[in-house]
C-alpha cells in the first residue's frame, strides 16, 4: 500500500508540474477494492490534457511503473491511466464538471496533497 501511495502522490507532483488543476487524491481501496487510489486532476485544453498525461507517464517510468492501460486518448477528454494500484484520471475541465467523480466517490478519504508554488509565488 506505501507504494501505491507513493505512486499516486508522484502522478500528483507530475500533474502539478504541468498546470493541472483541482488535483485530488482519493484512498478508495477500501470502498472499491480493485484499486487503492485515484489521482483525478484536469486541464483547460485538450494538449493540456496531453501534456499532463504524458508527464504523469514519464515521472511513474523513471521510478519502473508502465500502465497496464490507457484509455480515452484519443479524445483527449478524459484520459484514464491504470497502474492497478493507482487509477490516473485526467479531465478535460467541462467533463470533470460532468462526470464529478469526486462526488460518486465521496466516501473515500482525500489523501493530503499540496501543489508545489510556482517558480517566483510567495509561499
């Protein structure tokens, strides 16, 4: 389970390093039990998406980890990644708002996770 944490707060940190917005992490091993976590994030275009996406699968290959699937690239809109223990989901910003996964899944705990301050913010 520590590597399956460790691996959704790095999908996180990669998100966070290209802008995704609203990052969430959701501890839902115990309400679904086919995966320990969710990492739900979104972008405003559909490169953003791509961009996101990509970086969350660089960072993960660097520690070893390839996806077992992919789904949704195609479209851009809303980009599933499977690590088994970790469940990717990059959003399009209008179909978050849609699919409001956080709400379908609300009675899983939030992982803590703050986004690193951009180059030049105060903390």
């Amino acid at each position: 389970m520590r590597r399956a944490r460790d691996r959704a707060l790095t999908a996180a940190q990669a998100a966070s390093s290209k802008k995704a917005m609203d990052i969430v992490i959701l501890d839902v091993g115990k309400v679904i039990g086919i995966t320990d976590y969710f990492v739900i994030c979104s972008g405003n275009t559909e490169r953003q998406v791509k961009t996101i996406v990509e970086e969350i699968e660089r960072r993960l290959r660097e520690d070893g980890v390839k996806p077992y699937r992919r789904e949704g690239e195609r479209e851009q809109r809303w980009v599933l990644i499977d690590y088994l223990d970790v469940v990717v989901h990059v959003f399009h910003r209008e179909d978050r708002e849609y699919y409001d996964l956080e709400r379908l899944w609300s009675d899983a705990p939030q992982l803590p996770f703050e986004e690193e301050p951009l180059a030049g913010e105060r903390l």
